[in-house]
C-alpha cells in the first residue's frame, strides 16, 4: 500500500517536472523566435532610414539650388521611421542602447528639418507680401542669405547621421547571426550563444562591408 502511494507520488512528481520543462523549452522557443522577428523588423527599418537619410540631404542640395535661382522650394519630406515599442524586445543590452540613441538622433532630425521647412515657407509668404519689388526682393535676398547658413548646418549632420546607421546596422547583422545558432540565447544561466559571438572584430568587419570606416566603432 504504502508502495503504491510512493510510487503515485513519484509518478504525479515526474509528469509535473516534465510538464514544466515543456513548457519552458515552449516559452524559451516562443521569446527566442520573437526576437529573431523584432531583429528582422528592425534590419528593415534601418535600411528604409538609410535610404531616407540619402534621399533628405539630396533634397537639401536641392533646396541649396533653389535659393541660388531665387527659387520656392517646394517638396515633402519623407520622416524617419522610428521603432520604440519593440526595442524591449531584445536581448542585446548594447544594441538596445545604441538604437535608442539614434532613435533620439532621428527624431531630433525629423523635428528639425519639419521646423526649418515649414519656417521657410511661413517666412518667404511673408516677403512676398511686400507691396514694393525692390524692398521684397532686397529682403529675400538677405533672408536667404541667412537661411543658406541653416542648410549648411543641417548638412553637417549627414556624416554623423550616417555613421551612426551603418553601426547599428552592423551590429544588429552581428546580433541576428549569433541568434540564428544560439539555443535561446536569451536565458543565459540554461543556455549559451554557440557560434559565432558578437566581437568588436566582427563589428568592425561588418561596419566596413556596409561602407563605413571601422573606425566608427570606437565609440561603442
């Protein structure tokens, strides 16, 4: 009798801690797959801003071109698309930092360049209002005048700008291999990264791939 009770309760013991292992390798496969998709969302997002930042800075040598034929610039500006709500998301402590702060870097430019373009115009509707054609056309020469030295500054953010995607594209191409042969990677005490791992080296590498200088890496 007393057997059978031992032994019923080694049986119900058992089939709980298989139960529970079950359902951690399920939940560890669903975190670690989840992340492999936010990686992927985010692969393409930096893509897609590489492509905007290019595309904005040739519209800004457009409207340097404008001004100098004492033409209106006229053009809508694509905004950067910016991806907080998943960054929680990931594992990697450092790639997380580094995408907040460009997502910082790219919001803050997306404020800019909506503040200077739609000042532009408020400005320029101004001077048009000007009755006499010598006054308002001394006056937009002056206000262009200024305004190119705004252009030239916003210009300046480019390199910065660019840099800054290439590193954290490149590290997230780094992240997104090391995830690809990890045992989910996330639970670091029951499993570790296999091959290959995330080294400044690796980074480096990946940097100057995309077309950057390694040494943007420095910083990290």
């Amino acid at each position: 009798m007393i057997e059978q009770i031992y032994s019923s309760f080694i049986g119900g013991l058992l089939a709980i801690l298989s139960a529970g292992i079950l359902w951690l390798i399920r939940t560890s496969y669903e975190k670690h797959k989840g992340e492999i998709l936010v990686l992927a969302r985010f692969e393409k997002i930096l893509e897609l801003n590489r492509l905007i930042l290019k595309e904005t800075f040739e519209f800004i040598d457009q409207w340097h071109a404008c001004i100098q034929n004492n033409r209106i610039f006229k053009v809508h500006f694509q905004k950067f698309s910016i991806n907080d709500g998943e960054i929680h998301k990931l594992s990697s402590l450092t790639l997380i930092n580094i995408l907040l702060s460009l997502n910082y870097k790219l919001a803050r430019t997306n404020f800019d360049i909506e503040s200077i373009y739609n000042g532009y115009h408020i400005e320029i509707n101004k001077i048009n209002l000007v009755q006499d054609l010598n006054i308002r056309n001394n006056e937009m020469a002056l206000y262009h005048e200024e305004f190119v030295k705004n252009l030239e500054s916003l210009k300046e953010n480019y390199e910065p700008l660019n840099n800054n995607l290439i590193v954290a594209k490149a590290y997230l191409n780094c992240v997104f291999s090391v995830r690809q042969h990890s045992l989910f990677a996330y639970m670091t005490v029951l499993f570790r990264d296999v091959f290959p791992r995330v080294t400044m080296k690796s980074v480096k590498k990946e940097v100057e791939r995309l077309g950057g200088d390694p040494k943007i890496t420095d910083s990290l």
